[in-house]
C-alpha cells in the first residue's frame, strides 16, 4: 500500500489490524492498497518479528532490508501490472508443454538411507532440524534433490539456501534440469532490482515451486513451504554483517520449527554450534562418510618449515626458508609432468604485503588504517585492503630517500611469480579478488582449468570452494599457519573447514588414488593439522568443543558485541565506558558479564577508531532480555552524547557475533 508521510506519500506494509495509541485525528488514511497482492502470511511476519527482536533492530527496517526494493517503488498499478505479466509468462510456459525430468543417479546405499530419513521427517509433526554430515564429494546434493523431489511431489515448496551467488548458477542448472516440470527461481542480491521482484512475487503468489538463493532468500514468502535446506551451513556469509546482522542459518531453524517444516543443515565440516546440538540430540544426524566412486582422500603430507635446509655460509645463512619447500616443488614438476593439474593457495592477495626501506626501516604503512599497504606488483600500486587508498609505488624511500625498498612477504601474485620460476614451462594462472575484477575474467579463468589449459592453479580461498575440478591430483597450502593463532576463537574452525574443502578439489576422480595435499606448517604436530591428515572432523571438533567448554565460549555461552565507531579512539571508549555502567544498574544483567572495551584488530581504518565490547552469559534468554532492556537506553546516550568530543558516529548490537 501506499501511505501519506509528511508531503510524501510512501510505501508502507500493513502490519496487523490492532490498535494504535495515536489519536484519530492524527491518523491519516491510507491512499492506496495493492489488492494485486495477497497479504503477507502471518509466519512471515512472525518471523521479520522475531529476527528483528532477536538481532535488536526494528521491524520495519528488517522488513524493508529483505522485501525487493521495486515494491517500494512501483505504485499499485505497476505491482498488478507486474503481477498479471507474470501470470501470462507462466501461462505461456505451461502451454509450451512441459520438458522432462532428468533422471537422477541410483542413490548409494547410504544416501538412500539419510534420503529415506529426511523423507520420513517431513513427514512427521514436529519434524525438527537434521544435519547432513558428509564429505565433500559425497553426494549431499544429489540427497537434497531425491528429498526435495518427495517434498515438490507431495505440493510443497522447496527453499534452499547456498552460501555464495558464485554458487547458484552451477546449482540452478543442477535443479532445473531435475525438475524441469517445476518453476523454479533464483533469488540473491546478484539479480536486477526486476528479476528479484520476479522471483519474489513468484515466491509469494506460491508459483515457484523451489527458491533457490542466498542469506536473504531465508525471508522468502513461501505459502506452500515443505522443506528447507541449508548447504554449507557452516558457511560464514550466511551471517549479515552490517544492518539488521542476522544469520540466515539460524532463522532458517526458527522458521523450521514454527512452519513445522523440515531444516536440513550440510555440511562436511558443520559449525561447532551444529554439531554439538547433534551430539546432545537436539538435531538429528545423518552421515555420508564414503566419496561417491569410491574416491580416496588425498594423502596429507605436513612440510615442516622449521626443519628446512637452509644455507649455511656467509648472509644467506640468516635469509628466511623459500617460499616453497624442495620436495612440494618435486612434486608439482611431477604433476605438471604427469598432465596433471595442481592447485596452490595462499590466503593473501597482492604481490607483497608490506614494502620496506632497508636503510631507515620505513614501512609502507597506510596514512588512514592501522593496517599496511599491500604491493601490488602488476600495476605498481601501494594499496590499502581496508580504505581503498591506492597510490604509485614511490620510486625511493619516502623518509630517506634510499631508492633501494623492497617487499617483504608474499602474496598470490608474487606466489605466481616464484612458481613460474620453480617450474618452468608450468602454465600457471591466478584466481583471487584482483584477477577476477575484470567481468567475464573468473569464467574464463575457470575455462582454461577445466579444458586442461592449466598446470598450476593459484590462488586465494575462492579457488577452494565448490568449483568441481576433476583434473586435480594435489593441493598445497602454502601458507596456512597465520590462523592458528589468530585472537578470534573461531580461527581453527574456519582453518579447519577451509583445508577439508581444498583438500576435497583433489582426486575427485575415482581414477586418482593417488591424491595428495600439502601443508607448509611450523607446527606440523598441531591437533589440528593431525585431524586433518587422519581426515577426522570428529576429533578436530571434539578438541575444539572442550576447548570452548573449559573457556566458556560458544556453544556453551552466548555472546554480542557492542561496537562503536568514532573519530577518536577515546570518544569510542567513553560510550562504550557509559555504556557498560549502564549495563550494571540494568536489572536484566543478572547472569550477564560485559567486559571491557577493547579495539578491533584493525582498529583505525579510514580514519574512524573501532571499539567493540564483549557481552556474555551462559543463558541465551538471559542475553536477550539484558539486550532488550540495553538497546533503547543505548539509542539515549548515543543522543545524549552529541558535543564534539564525546561524539561517536556510530554504534551496532551484533547478536552471537561470529568474528570477534
Ligand atoms: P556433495 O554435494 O556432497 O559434494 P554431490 O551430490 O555434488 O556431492 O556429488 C558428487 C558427484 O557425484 C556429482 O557429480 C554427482 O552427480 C555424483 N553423484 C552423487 N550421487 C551419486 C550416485 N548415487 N551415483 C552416481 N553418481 C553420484
Ligand atoms: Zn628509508
Ligand atoms: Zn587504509
């Protein structure tokens, strides 16, 4: 509908029929409904309710975040006009005639198993949330489309969630070509403001049989709803990380429970959080643990970087190990000569993450950011990964003018460069956030890789999730050491699941028994290494769990974070300071501990000083009862504090908060 606001007139949801405190003559009437449209269900606002109470937002900003930015734009008209156009398209397809299903593959004796599970759950009253722990490679997919399959059979959408708009296309085709007799729709934030008021309205009218999308597609009005699904659910960017920072994961469970719909949660490395609700049973749990054809896990071989030989006369004696251990280089010239592909990764982009002047010791800092320019070589820049500061490489030190500055560190680029040298006659090519800028340039690179035109494929992260290459007989990470001591405690959970899935890139073909990954570590004992070679999730979680239990981190706590933004770093800590005296006199504080502030590891960055402060407690209800009674509070002495000094620009609640 559309409301008067002020001389405007804006589009409003109605929300319920109750009543108002306002007095009637400050009321006003609505100018016009959108009848087109059938209203949204009550499940749906239940939970924009629910997820802006719990995230500490309000419910009309959570409801404008993941409605379709169209709808607030067209009038009433446009949306019938959009709605019958809809209409007439589906009416089109139908009378084309339906094309056929592909026929899946004969499930495995154990996908069968888990499928008849989730098949007997939906069926059931309270049919809960189920993880699906499988290793990559073994077949979840193909689980959730004979499940799915049951579900779209008995008249019920399906809604399944995937971490990355990278991902949809791959997994769209994947559904389409199953259920080429359903309607099927995509939607993310990746769409046109057009494609996702398509989709949506699709959605809601309950013509879609399947959506299929990212985080905000969690919010996808399903009149029909029968299934959930959430793959990767331990995937990070399931969690909104600015505005209302919900995490689309958790309110897919929220959901499931109050729809009395099915939750399934895959994974082969599943969140902490999930595994232990399957562990104490509040989750079911189903298990894949072989690879489809029989694939083998790679061998995991641990370089010891401490024990490297190194040179032993003269200067050279104190240089740093190479970049690449002599055997991991024997090895790849193995491959290469072999036919076979390789993928090496190094979680840092850039040819060099700092410059330095070997005469007075500058380093190429960023004049906005507590952080370093990184060296990009390709485009002589300095530039800053957190502001965006990008400058021309100073031809001589800045402070003493020695022209002799050099990088320390490795990046992707600079990786690329000393393979190219190690293996010569290696085609080598780089994926990470810098080669893929130019559109079309990931596609083609993924290309090359697939039609074998690649020895050694380099890069960031993103080489090492979904992308199905078959060709790969070893995986190397270079680096992998630096989050193993990080101050956020979940570093080693997402160490962990990032090496399980690059590790899972190779010998996807059942033919390649002889897979191997990697590691270039100073820690080669380190638990976490060791679980990794056994391939033991199981272990790796378990020490992880008692490490939190001891320390009282989640899944046995519940945290937020109270983050404040401002030009000082003394301003930040000040509100953060009232903040938390407020907190004391709060009678809901019982059972609650807020620590001191503290500032972000990267504190400053575009001239902004970020704080932030713990909030703990042992009881999720206790938590947001102390939050409910913060929030309104908090918006008071953001007002409050509005002299120059004391001013902050900006503060948040991030409700169980994931990087900390
Ligand atoms: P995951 O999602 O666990 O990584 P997928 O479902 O993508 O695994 O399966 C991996 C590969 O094995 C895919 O190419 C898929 O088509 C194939 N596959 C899955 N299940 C079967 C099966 N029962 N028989 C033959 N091939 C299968
Ligand atoms: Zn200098
Ligand atoms: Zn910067």
């Amino acid at each position: 509908m559309r409301v008067p606001f002020g001389r405007r007139e804006v589009a409003g949801l109605t929300w319920s029929e109750g009543s108002t405190s306002d007095a009637p003559d400050e009321l006003r009437a609505i100018a016009e409904v959108c009848d087109e449209l059938p209203p949204l269900a009550d499940d749906w606002r239940a939970l924009v309710e629910f997820a802006a109470a719990y995230y500490q937002r309000s419910v009309g900003e959570v409801a404008l975040a993941v409605l379709p930015p169209e709808l607030r734009r067209l009038d009433r008209d446009a949306v019938a006009d959009r709605v019958r156009r809809m209409r007439r398209a589906l009416d089109r397809a139908d009378a084309a005639g339906t094309p056929a299903n592909e026929t899946g593959p004969v499930l495995t004796a154990e996908q069968a198993a888990a499928r008849d599970a989730i098949v007997a759950a939906m069926a059931s009253d309270a049919p809960g949330t189920t993880l699906l722990h499988g290793v990559t490679g073994s077949g979840k997919t193909e689980v959730y489309l004979q499940s799915a399959e049951q579900a779209l059979a008995a008249g019920r959408q399906v809604l399944v969630l995937v971490p990355e708009i990278n991902l949809t296309p791959q997994l769209i085709e994947r559904f389409s070509r199953r259920f080429a007799n359903r309607r099927i729709v995509a939607l993310h934030s990746g769409l046109t403001p057009a494609q996702r008021l398509r989709s949506w309205l699709a959605a809601q009218l309950g013509v879609a049989d399947l959506v299929l999308g990212t985080r905000l597609a969690v919010f996808a009005p399903l009149p029909r709803l029968g299934l959930i699904v959430v793959d990767e659910e331990h995937d990070a960017s399931y969690k909104q990380q600015e505005g209302a920072r919900y995490s689309a994961r958790d309110l897919a469970v929220w959901r499931g429970r109050r729809e009395r719909v099915l939750v399934v949660l895959g994974s082969a490395t599943p969140s902490l959080e999930t595994w232990q609700r399957a562990a104490t049973e509040r989750y079911a749990r189903l298990a894949l643990a072989e690879r489809i054809g029989g694939a083998s896990w790679p061998t995991v071989r641990l370089v010891d970087m401490g024990r490297l030989p190194r040179p032993t006369i003269g200067l050279a004696a104190n240089a740093p190990p190479p970049a690449l251990a002599p055997q991991l280089v024997a090895a790849l010239h193995e491959r290469v000569g072999r036919g076979e592909q390789s993928l090496v990764f190094l979680n840092r982009r850039g040819y060099a993450p700092v410059l330095q002047c070997g005469d007075c010791g500058w380093l190429s800092g960023c004049p906005h950011c507590s952080a370093w320019r990184v060296f990009h070589k390709q485009d002589r820049t300095l530039r800053c990964h957190h502001c965006g500061l990008a400058e021309r490489v100073p031809r001589r030190c800045p402070e003493c003018g020695n022209p002799d500055i050099a990088p320390v560190g490795r990046g992707t680029e600079r990786l690329e460069e000393q393979l190219a040298a190690l293996v010569p006659g290696a085609r080598i090519a780089r994926i990470d956030a810098d080669s893929v800028r130019r559109k079309g340039a990931l596609e083609a690179t993924l290309g090359a890789v697939h039609a074998g035109d690649v020895d050694i494929l380099v890069g960031t992260q993103m080489v090492a999730k979904g992308h199905d290459f078959r060709r790969i007989g070893l995986v190397a990470a270079v680096n992998p050491d630096t989050s193993l001591f990080s101050s956020d405690f979940r570093a080693p959970e997402r160490l962990f699941a990032l090496l399980m899935q690059a590790a899972g890139r190779a010998g996807r073909d059942a033919a390649r028994s002889d897979s191997e990954m990697w590691l270039q570590t100073w820690h080669p004992a380190h638990p976490l290494y060791q679980a990794l070679a056994r391939h033991d999730y199981a272990a790796f979680a378990a020490g992880q769990l008692r490490e939190r239990e001891s320390a009282g981190l989640p899944p046995y706590s519940h945290l937020a974070v109270l983050r404040a933004d401002a030009r000082t770093a003394d301003a930040a800590r000040a509100f953060l300071d009232a903040a938390a005296a407020q907190a004391q006199a709060l009678a809901e504080s019982e059972g609650v501990m807020v620590y001191a502030p503290v500032p972000l590891d990267v504190a400053r960055v575009a001239d902004v000083e970020r704080m932030q402060m713990l909030v703990e407690s042992t009881s999720r209800t206790q938590l947001q009862a102390m939050l409910h009674a913060w929030g309104p509070r908090l918006d008071a002495l953001h007002l409050a504090r509005s002299d120059a000094g004391a001013r902050i620009l900006r503060w948040a609640i991030d409700v169980d908060p994931l990087t900390i």
